[in-house]
C-alpha cells in the first residue's frame, strides 16, 4: 500500500475519518468557539462618524430656530433655492422702494386770497421732527417711518414773510394774493432715517372783523386745533401737492358790518348818478355793466356776492333809527 501523501496539518481538519466514510455514528464532541470576542472601540473612523452627526444636529438646531436659515434649508431640500433667493432680492428691493416712499421728500403750493384784502396775513411754519436713526434693520425703519408725530411736542417755528406785512392802510394799498409756491411738506436725511414733517397756520386778522385760522397739513388723523380750519394738502404728482383753498372772508363785527354798508351805500348812489347822467348825455350803458361796477363797490367792502349784500341789507335795516341816520347821510353826501 502506498504511502499517503504529506498534507498541510489544517486540511486534515476538513477530511472524514475513517468511521465517518463507513457512516458510522460518531459522538458528536463539544466544539468550542475559538473566535475571539470583540469590544467596540473609538477608531478614526467611528470619532469621525460622530462627529459628523454631533455637528450635523448642531447645525439642524442652528438652522430651525432661524425663520430665515430654515426657509432657505427647506427651498434646497426641496431643489428651489434659486427661487427663494429671487424672492429674497424682490422682498428687499420691495422694502427699499418703501422706505424710499415714506421718506421721500413732499412740496406743496397755495394761494391764499381774502376780503378784505387789506387783512393781515402772519404765516408760521411748524416743524416736527420723526427720528428713526435707532433702527436696526430695514423692517424697524419702514415701521418707524410708518409713525406719526408727536404733535404735543413743542415744534421748530418760523414765520414766513408776505406782502400783507407790508401794505400801508393808510393809503388803501391792498393784495390781491398771496401765493405759497413748493413750501416743504416733508424732507428727510440723507439717510432717510431722520423725517421732518411740516404743517402751516394761517391767520387773517383785520380790525373790525373776526378772524379766522387754518391749518394746512398732510396728515388726515392730525389732531384738530381749537377754532382753526384744517385744510389737507392734495397730491397732484410724484412730490407735488396742492391745498384746496377756497378763500377767506371774515366777517365784520355789528359796528364794522355797518360802517361798511354805509360807504358802499354812498358809493352805489354816487354811480347810479354818475350812469344817469351820462345816459341823459345820450351814451350807451349797459346795465351789465352796471352790474359789474356795483359788484366791485360790494367786493371793495367786503360783500362778496349780492347775496352777501341783500343778507346783510335785510338784516342791518332792522334797525330803523340806523336807516333814518343813512337816509339823512344819503341826502347830504357829496359824490367826488
């Protein structure tokens, strides 16, 4: 029999016995499990791995408590970041054109006519100031701007000067009107965060009457002063304001009333003499025309229209003694 050949020791292992070829039971014996146990340790790559997921839920944590940070982490989850970017761009050209908006700066112009227009006019300009220098961000200064002034501070003052200051009455000098062309309504800072908003009071005063104030202003919810007229600045353009001013009559006082009912009296029977004689004359006038140089006599003394003048007419010659002292004056008035 020939000799069996040499083997490795390990292959031996694998190799049925003789017993087991035959198929023969062979008592099964304990076989122990050689394999060593092994214990977790930190390697590189398990210190690595967890520090990336530590710095991982660090940043997730960081992200969700910013609005901000979360909005644009869930755009690129969901593959619209450069959307959310162009809606970033648009929301702050949006605030800038805002800010632009409010702070931007405002002219108004006016004219001031009257009766009579011998009236003094003072005209003060009333400066507030709305201070937004504090802001932090955009959103703070549109909020900021968006405020209103405080109206029971004490403002900036100036008076602004006018013809009306000027006239001697003396002589009868008088103004037609007065004309307020792109006086500030609102101006800010160069850096829009310092606003100054502007209002103006009127006061038409003559001797004799009552006198009467207003209050030109931009802002609707400005608190109403006591007995003054509040009258809103209208915006016609970009900047460009105007005041719906209709004019200003005062009325006379009793004594006044009738002082000037008696001149106008004097001088409405001094033309219809003057007409009369130069219709004899044989010239042709009108009774328009008439109409017009008896309106003017009306205007000169502070009655507006005729309606003016029959209201007054019908209520001064109540007093009966008055109309028998005019009816004398009347009679004795010497025209020039």
């Amino acid at each position: 029999m020939s000799k069996d050949p040499i083997l490795p020791k390990g292959v031996y292992e694998f190799l049925l016995t003789e017993e087991e070829e035959a198929g023969k039971r062979v008592v099964e014996e304990v076989i122990e499990d050689y394999r060593e146990k092994r214990k977790f340790r930190f390697t590189p790559p398990v210190i690595v791995t967890i520090v990336v997921v530590v710095l991982s839920l660090i940043g997730l944590a960081i992200i969700y408590s910013s609005p901000v940070l979360r909005e644009q982490f869930e755009a690129l989850l969901a593959g619209e970041l450069g959307t959310y970017k162009e809606q970033l761009r648009k929301a702050q050209e949006d605030k800038i054109r805002e800010i632009e908006r409010l702070s931007a700066n405002k002219y108004g112009s006016v004219t001031l006519f009257y009766s009579p227009r011998d009236a003094k006019v003072t005209i003060v300009e009333r400066k507030f100031k709305l201070d937004c220098s504090k802001s932090k961000n955009d959103d703070e200064l549109i909020e900021c701007l968006r405020g209103k002034v405080d109206y029971l501070a004490e403002p900036e003052t100036k008076e602004i000067d006018n013809p009306s200051l000027h006239i001697d009455r003396s002589k009868k000098e008088i103004v037609e009107q007065i004309p307020l062309n792109d006086v500030p309504i609102q101006e800010a800072s160069e850096d829009r965060k310092v606003v100054f908003r502007y209002e103006y009071l009127v006061t038409i005063e003559r001797e004799g009457y009552y006198p009467r104030q207003f209050l030109f202003t931009a802002d609707k919810e400005r608190p109403a002063l006591q007995d003054v007229e509040t009258i809103l600045w209208i915006e016609r353009g970009p900047g460009v304001f105007i005041a719906d001013f209709r004019g200003a009559d005062l009325l006379p006082k009793p004594e006044t009333a009738k002082d000037n009912y008696v001149k106008a009296r004097k001088d409405l029977l001094c033309l219809m003499k003057d007409v009369e004689a130069k219709r004899k004359a044989g010239k042709n006038i009108s009774d328009e025309a008439v109409s017009g140089v008896e309106l003017e006599i009306l205007n000169r003394y502070g009655f507006k229209t005729f309606d003016d003048w029959h209201r007054i007419d019908a209520e001064i010659t109540k007093d009966k003694r008055f109309v028998q002292d005019l009816e004398k004056q009347l009679k004795t008035h010497t025209c020039q």
